[in-house]
C-alpha cells in the first residue's frame, strides 16, 4: 500500500533529481486532504493530484489542461464529486461520486513550471505503481 508519506517522499526525490531549485524558490507541496467540503485547495491551478481511499493513495492524475470547461486541478477532478445543496459553516458539502475516493491532495505548479506536473505524474506512476494507474514501462 502507497500512503501520502509514500507520495511525499518520492515527490522530493523527483524534484532533488531532476529539478533546479532556482527555478521554483521553494518547490510545491502537496496540500491538506479535501474531503469533499468547502473549496477543492488549487482548484483553479495547474498541477497533479492524488486520490485517497483512507490513508492509501489510489490513483495520480495532471490537471494542466485549458479548456471551455476550466482549466487546471478542479476541472480535471470535478467527476469525483457532486455538489449538494447542504451547506456547513459557510462551505458547501460534495459527495464523492465512488465509494473508493475519500479524499483528494493537490499539488500546485506556477504557470512558467507546470509542464514539469506531467514529467512528475509519469514519475511518481512509474516508481510507486500505484492500484489504479496504468504502468509506464521500460
């Protein structure tokens, strides 16, 4: 099982391997855990996620697409979710739409870096062959 450490510790092997940190000034970090309350952290920018089921990382994607829909995080993760009309201390309640997602992280990219998202996403699906991604192969 690949846990958010798991994901962590790879990401920064990533960026330590192939990654100038006078590019970034400080290389991005994944968010805390959205559990389908309030609004999703990086919503409207470019960069990876990762879907949790509890404390196991599932599934990472790339969010850098632009489009009529929106671009970036948000629309890319939007068919994870469903809007409700309950509200709770001012944030809008979602229900996931699997009963395997408990959780999303984001990792946000500014926008003269966020190619680099796509480099990580194959990185991270190669190195941590996670349960619901494709495989790259040698």
């Amino acid at each position: 099982m690949v846990n958010v450490i798991d994901l962590k510790k790879a990401t920064s092997e990533f960026f330590s391997k192939f990654c100038k940190k006078e590019a970034f000034g400080e290389f991005p970090e994944w968010s805390s855990r959205w559990e389908f309350k309030g609004s999703l952290p990086n919503n409207e920018r470019k960069g990876c996620y990762a879907i949790l089921c509890g404390d196991e990382v599932i599934y990472v994607g790339l969010g850098i697409s632009n489009s009529n829909k929106g671009s970036g995080i948000g629309s890319r993760v939007s068919k994870y979710w469903m809007s409700t009309n309950e509200v709770i201390n001012g944030e809008r309640k979602y229900i996931s739409t699997s009963n395997d997602i408990t959780s999303i992280i984001t990792l946000p990219f500014e926008n003269g870096t966020y190619y680099l998202a796509a480099a990580l996403e194959v990185y991270l699906i190669y190195n941590l062959k996670l349960k619901n991604n494709k495989s790259y192969s040698n």
